[in-house]
C-alpha cells in the first residue's frame, strides 16, 4: 500500500524543498507522516503543558519509522472568560479549531495523526476534526490539574464568588481560593466538560486504553503520549481509519460510560457533533435512553466528593468499563487494534490496576485521607443511583427538549409547579439573584442565550449564586436555552429547545405563569397564566395569540465568527453545531 504522502510527493515538486526548510531531513520525507495536532497554547492550564506531550508523541512516532510534525490551533478557557461576553465565543471556538485541523490535515498530506487536547472545547473540536479528516489517529488527553490545599477545586470559586457577593466571606478568603484552585496544569480537577470529554474520547475507542484524566503532571502521561505517535505510524501502515472505529456502539458505549461518571450536561452538545462528523445520528433522546436505569458510580466532585485526579487512582475510565461490562459492547473496535473486551482483559493482566492502586496510596498519605477504590468508583452492586445521571425533559416549554443533571439537582425540586419569571439576558438575572429580588417558588428563566441568539455562552455564576444559596437552591429552578459548565450543580434546566431567538416557546413565557417540573416524568410545561391554572387548550391558545404577537430580536453580532455561527448553528438539542443548507 503506497502512503498517501509519497503520492502527494510526486504531484508536488515544491513539498520537498520546503519541508527541507522547515527542518525536515531527507530521509524523513519518505518515512510515513504523522500530524502531530495539538490546542498547545499559553491560553490556559489545560493546554500550556502539551508541548511535553507533542514532543513525546514525536519521539514515539520516530521510533516506529515515522516522522511527526507539529500543528497548533490552540483553544480558549471558559473560566477565564466566564462573566464577560468572552464566554459567548467558547462554544463557536469548538467549530473554528475543527476547521483548522480539517484545513491543516487537507492542505498538505499527512498519513496517520495523534491529537493532542484536554479541555472543555479542545477535545470535542479534536474529535470532530479527526472524523473530518479521518486518517489513522490516536488521540490523547492532556490530564487533570492537582487539588489545591484543603482538597480545593476551581468549581468551588463561584461558590466562594457568590458568598462573597453576599457579604458571607471577606475578601482575604476570596483571594486565598482564588491563589489556590489552580496548583498544577491539566484540566480542572471535577467532572466538568473537559474531563467528561477526556473521558469520552477512550470510551469512543480512540485513545489508548488506561490513558484518559491521567494526572497533568504524571510521567505516565508522557509515556502514554509516546506510545500513541508509536501507534498512530503502526495505524498509518495498516490502514485503519477513525471510520473503521467508531460505530453507533462505540456512541452507545460512551453514553454509557457518561451515565457512570454523572458526565457533564455539555456532552450533549459534543457527542452529537461528533457523531454527526462520523454520519452518525445521535441526539438528546439517546441519551434519555440510554441514561434510563443505568448505574451511577463515580463519587467524584461537583456531584460527588473527591477531585478528579482520584478518579486515575481508582481505575479510570477501565475501572468505570469493569463495573458496567454487562452493558457495553465489548466487541467495538479500538485504536489498539483490538476489541475494548480485549483492551480491558489485557489492562487487568499487566498489572494497571495494581499501579493505580500504588498511585492512590501515595494521594492518600500526601493529602492525609484513607480513600479506598470503591470510595471513588463505587461498585455496580451498591450505586450511587440507578437512572443514570440527566434527563430530557419535554412539554409545550421544550418541544424539542431540555437538558438536567439530576444527580446535582435537590430532590425537593425533582417534581415543582414554579412562578415564571423571566430575564433576557444573564446580566438582569444575576442581578435579581444576587440582591435577592428572586424568591422562593420561582422559575428563573434566562433567554436568548442559545447559539443563535449570542452563542450559547455557560450560565454559570447565576446557577452557583443559585445553589449556594441554601434556600433558593431548594426552591427554585433556573431555566434557560443557553448552556452551563460541567461544574454546576442545583436546579438548574438547560439547552432549552428550540431557542428563543428562533421563536421557540422560551420566548412567549411571561411573569407569572406556572411552570411544570417533573423529573421522574420528563415534563417541562407551562400549565397555567398569570398564577392561574389552565388546560393544555387553553395554554395552546395563550401560547399561539404570544407567537403572533412575538418578534425575533436583531441579530446581536453583525459581522465575524459569532455572526456565522448564530446563523449556521443547528439546535442544541442537536449538537449546535454549523450546518449549511444547499
């Protein structure tokens, strides 16, 4: 099989001077290519380390007679943004990063590839343009950041935002969690967006076994690094592409994993995008599905205790896979070239378990605490819960449906008839929260913040003011067609669909109408008018005379990427990702 490289040589005379000046020898323009792709970038812990892990995947791919060369699209962070309207180009950064990587794979020839990400929309951006470009690929995840002192993670400055907003806290103490969440590079160490999709990435089949939420700074991860650009030139030579992988099953088995690991809401919007690269369909019902009756096991913050770097000394996403063997399809292909059945009954004979076993000791003496395995990852015999840990919710609110971690959300809101009362921006509502102008019974909503209306930037300072706050976060739900972080926790109803800018019934929702919640029913309706009960028919007719009353606002950007993706983006129920019609 001629490489696809060599042909390209042929077909362009000027290839081979200017990868000469670029650094190249001439003996490694015959050898296979490898683009090494990679979000390395001073932008953010979770990418201003991958330099180490671009250079060993390198190594790796020299050493199986390969030659790596690097490519950078680097991501954003939305924690840095978070507050400003910065955070509403983070989820059109996911688009804009799978078109660099399409656009630097296509524009020269490469024939196999590793990529390199760890965060929140990096790794749904690296999956995305893998599939695009669907050449031999492995994949790995950049690893999660250590706790700070007192076990301290990034999710918790909000909390520690929003009681010092309040008067709860002083300043100092605001300025010691502010020095102390971020000790180390890696991703935020909870089960936000960036680890559920490190996650995701191995339980899909495409990073090598054992590999995903490694600590950042761990030797392992080098190791692992090297060991993909070995596998990616070993891939190149057979001919395995992510196409050949990734299967409808593959999709089924990490929707699976996401229910064991109370998997951030936001995957919502990357599995889809991602299946929809591969020509997959897959949607907000697949994961009610899927989610229904399965096994919750991960005690690992923001819905359970620990940091997410113990999740590794516990057995990482194998450990999650051994626990629920039962349910997954353990003949789906990996990028090992095996089976995942066969994956995993290798990791048990080499000896992975006992090396994790060995890490988790030496967490436990250096952070003085005595966790065991099944503190973390709790067995399938004794889960933490049994219905999986989202549920789509549907009704004349959400005809397309709507999107709640249920395993964060108080069970006293798990079944509520609620006040409406309605703000079109974060800004208002945060507001209203903040200075207590919201009380008890009321259904918080905040739209025209899905990506058509300003790009579907995260809610997350108002849902943490909301659930820090020890009685609303018991009586009220926020409700909005925007999107919030892998760290929020409470009643909170996300991805409303369809949005408000394209009319969707958000919008038509007035002061003081009920709002119906019902978990364990998947319902989200608006059941009466003005605090005033009323039939499905008579709602239907309220809600009709609204929409012809109603008038779509104007486009908030004028020009640029967020002008484009508010015109392109297809429902968050959907993927939200760009789709151009013919």
């Amino acid at each position: 099989m001629e490489l696809t490289s060599q042909k390209m040589r042929r077909l362009a005379p000027e290839l081979d001077p200017l990868r000469l000046g670029t650094g190249w020898t001439p003996d490694e323009l015959s050898k296979p290519q490898i683009i090494v792709e990679s979000t390395f970038g001073d932008s953010h812990p979770g990418s201003g380390h991958l330099d180490k892990l671009v250079n060993a995947a390198c190594k790796g791919a020299a050493e199986a007679g390969g030659h790596g060369a690097r490519y950078f699209a680097t991501d954003i962070c939305d924690g840095e943004s978070q507050g400003t309207d910065g955070i509403n180009f983070s989820l059109a950064s996911r688009e804009m990063i799978a078109n660099m990587i399409e656009i630097h794979a296509n524009a020269t020839p490469f024939d196999g590839g590793v990529y390199i990400s760890s965060c929140d929309k990096g790794m749904p951006a690296n999956l995305m343009g893998l599939a695009r470009v669907n050449i031999p690929s492995v994949v790995v995840t950049g690893g999660t950041m250590h706790a700070g002192p007192e076990l301290l993670t990034l999710e918790q400055l909000g909390m520690y935002s929003a009681k010092y907003e309040r008067g709860e806290i002083d300043e100092a103490k605001l300025n010691w969690a502010k020095q102390n969440a971020c000790p180390s590079c890696g991703a935020c160490s909870f089960i936000g967006t960036a680890s559920t999709m490190q996650i995701m990435a191995e339980a899909l089949g495409l990073a090598l076994p054992g590999s995903a939420l490694l600590p950042a700074t761990s030797p392992d991860l080098v190791e692992y690094a090297r060991r993909a650009g070995y596998q990616a030139v070993v891939l190149a030579k057979q001919g395995l592409r992510p196409s050949d992988i990734v299967t409808m099953d593959s999709f089924e088995n990490a929707i699976m994993v996401h229910a064991a690991i109370s998997g951030s809401t936001n995957a919502l919007l990357h599995l889809p995008a991602i299946a929809h690269e591969f020509g997959i369909s897959i949607d907000g019902n697949t994961f009610d599905r899927l989610h229904r009756g399965a096994k919750y096991l991960l005690d690992i913050r923001p819905a359970g205790r620990w940091p997410a770097e113990f999740f590794y000394y516990a057995g990482g996403v194998p450990a999650i896979m051994e626990e629920i063997r039962d349910v997954l399809h353990l003949d789906a292909m990996t990028v090992t070239g095996k089976t995942l059945g066969e994956n995993l009954d290798e990791l048990k004979a080499n000896g992975f378990y006992e090396h994790c076993q060995q890490l988790l000791d030496e967490a436990n003496a250096r952070c003085g605490i005595k966790l065991t395995r099944a503190d973390i990852i709790r067995p399938a015999s004794d889960p933490i819960g049994t219905d999986g840990s989202i549920a789509i919710l549907k009704g004349n609110l959400a005809p397309e449906g709507a999107v709640i971690k249920h395993t964060a959300c108080p069970r006293e809101m798990f079944q509520a008839v609620l006040r409406a009362r309605p703000f079109d921006s974060e800004e208002e509502c945060l507001d209203a929260v903040l200075h207590h102008k919201v009380e008890k019974g009321d259904a918080v909503f905040i739209r025209y913040e899905g990506p058509q209306g300003s790009g579907m930037p995260e809610m997350f300072y108002t849902s943490e003011a909301i659930s820090s706050d020890k009685e609303l976060g018991r009586s009220i739900a926020l409700i909005t067609d925007g999107r919030f972080s892998g760290a929020s926790t409470g009643p909170v109803i996300g991805h409303c669909s369809p949005e408000a800018q394209t009319g969707g019934p958000i919008a038509l929702v007035e002061e003081g109408d009920l709002i119906e919640i019902d978990i364990p029913a998947r319902k989200l309706n608006i059941i009466g008018i003005k605090g005033e009960r009323k039939s499905p028919e008579e709602i239907d007719a309220v809600l009709a005379q609204r929409r012809a009353a109603w008038k779509p606002k104007p486009r908030r950007y004028k020009r640029g990427t967020l002008r484009l993706f508010s015109e392109h983006a297809v429902s968050p129920m959907k993927g939200a990702y760009l789709e151009f019609n013919d």
